[in-house]
C-alpha cells in the first residue's frame, strides 16, 4: 500500500469551508478512482495547518491519478483559501495495525 500526503497551509477564518469542500467533494471523487484504499483530513484550527493523507493499492496507482489530472483538480479546489502552495509527499505503508 502507498500513501499519499499532501500538507496544506489555510486560512484560519476559512477552515470549515475548506472540511466542508474537503468532506463533500474530494472524498467522493477519491473513491472513483483506481486503486483508492481511503482517504482521512487532519486539521489544526488554531495553525491552520492541514494534511491530507490517501491511501493507494500501489504506487502506480498513486501516480496513475496525478497523470490524469485527477490530484492537480482536487488540489485546485482549494486555490482561494490556502495561505501557500501544498507540499505533496508519497510514502510505502510499511506497517498496519
């Protein structure tokens, strides 16, 4: 299994607008695609920092959905209330409890 996180930085003020469109949008388009194994957001209200972890069949799969543009869109959907660019990071899930 891969995982995939991508660490944002958002506006204090706008963090339920950003777990709402989170929740509503980007959770049901992971689950259509190829691979999706689930999907969890953690925020800090007081930061405003935010990390989306998704977890992938495999690598491939992970990379597949940034290929198509998939990653790009859902990333895009929060342009106007982060405070600046996401990081991206991929990691192997080397334990499961």
């Amino acid at each position: 299994m891969f995982a995939r996180l991508t660490i944002i930085q958002v506006n204090i003020k706008r963090m339920d607008e950003a777990i709402k469109l989170y929740k509503e949008s980007v959770v049901p388009a992971a689950k259509s695609q190829k691979g999706y194994r689930g999907i969890y957001l953690l925020t800090d209200r007081k930061t405003g920092k935010g990390i989306s972890i998704a977890f992938w069949d495999s690598e491939e799969d992970a990379i597949a959905n940034e290929q198509t543009g998939y990653y790009k869109e859902q990333v895009g959907k929060f342009k106007d209330l982060l405070t600046s660019p996401p990081v991206r990071e991929g990691y192997e899930v080397s334990v499961q409890g």
